[in-house]
C-alpha cells in the first residue's frame, strides 16, 4: 500500500521572473541557484501541507476497497467504504484498476463509483446502489487508483496566500543558502510562513 508520485509537475510553482522580482534579483548569473531554492521550497511546503501545488499524476496502491473487508487495511486511508485520497487537492480520478478474486486485472468504470473533489481530502465511494468488487484476498495491493492532484497546471492556480508564504520561505533561504546547500537547512520556518500553512494544515489523518 502506498502513495507514488509518477508524473511530476512540468511548470513550477513560483516561476523564475516572479521569484526573482521577490528577491530583487535583476542579473541572470543565480538564475540556477534561486531555481533549485524554488524547487526546494515547493518540497517544503507540499510535505508539509501533504498537498501538490502544481498538477501531478499520483498512484494509490490499496490492499482491498474498504476497511470492512477485512484484508491487510489501514484504517486511515478508508471511511466504511469510502476511500480517502491522501494527496490533496484532489483534481480527478483517471481511473481504478483491481484484481478480481480470480486474480485477473479488471478496470473498474467511472460510472460505478462518485469522485469528491470539493473537498480535502478527496474521496472515492460506490454510486448509488452500487458496491465495491470483490478482490483477490491473498495478493497484496489488489487496487491501483491513478488520480490527479493540484490546483491547477500553473502558478496562477496555486492560492495566493500560498504563493506569498512560499515567497517568504524562499527568502529566508536564499539569505541562508548555505545551510541549504549544505544538507543542515533548519527545521523551523519563519513565523508569517507558519501561519499562512495552518490554515491550510490537514487532521492528523494520514
């Protein structure tokens, strides 16, 4: 069971020239340097926050649909028989795999189950008059969900209290660059930073 990250985001969460305003940064000689510091802030905040900011493709490995049946389930990551996307926002579901209890690769359809994207997390239940299919019960991760998260495929999509956190965390750092570059970058964030995540900081769910 697991969460694996197999299409990384193609644009940044800040961009450069943005980045580079913020900083007051006008030659192009740190351009590499302030680029590796974005991505480095982008890591930061998005384990922090258990969040994407730009588009990415996820895969969820499961060992069966639901914490009631009884195989091989932790607990957090299902409501009865609704299952909860542990990278949010959730943007869409691309699709659900699974093996049958004959052990043969079945695709599970759209049409017979909900995808909640309004809400974070995100969640996955059986339609309306429908029940999750039986699975192989002595194969581990018998569910492969491929699901999309992120607000959105740029920078303009991301919240812009997000962007101004990030902005600041990428200040501190660039003033500390060398405990960055170093491996002994510091734990804490600046106050303001702290804040702003909060009010986006999950439950202890996950």
């Amino acid at each position: 069971m697991g969460l694996r990250l197999t299409t990384a985001p193609t644009t940044l969460a800040i961009d450069l020239p943005t980045a580079k305003n913020w900083l007051r940064v006008e030659d192009a000689e740190e351009d590499g340097s302030i680029t590796a510091l974005i991505k480095i802030v982008t890591r930061e905040v998005e384990r922090r926050l258990d969040a994407q900011l730009i588009n990415a493709t996820w895969t969820l490995t499961l060992d069966s649909f639901s914490s009631e049946s009884g195989q091989y389930n932790l607990d957090h990551y299902f409501l009865g028989d609704i299952i909860l996307i542990p990278k949010w926002p959730l943007s869409s579901v691309t699709s659900i795999a699974y093996l049958d209890a004959d052990g043969d690769s079945q695709t599970h359809s759209a049409s017979l189950y909900d995808v909640d994207t309004a809400n974070i997390p995100g969640r996955i239940k059986p339609a309306f008059g429908q029940i999750w299919p039986t699975v192989r019960s002595d194969v581990l991760e018998t569910v492969t969900i491929t699901l999309v998260a992120g607000y959105g495929a740029s920078q303009a999509s991301v919240p812009d209290d997000l962007q101004a956190a990030m902005l600041m965390l990428l200040t501190h750092r660039y003033e500390n660059r060398e405990a960055v570059i170093t491996g002994t970058i510091a734990s804490e964030m600046p106050m303001g930073v702290s804040d702003i995540l909060d009010d986006y900081a999950l439950p202890l769910l996950f």
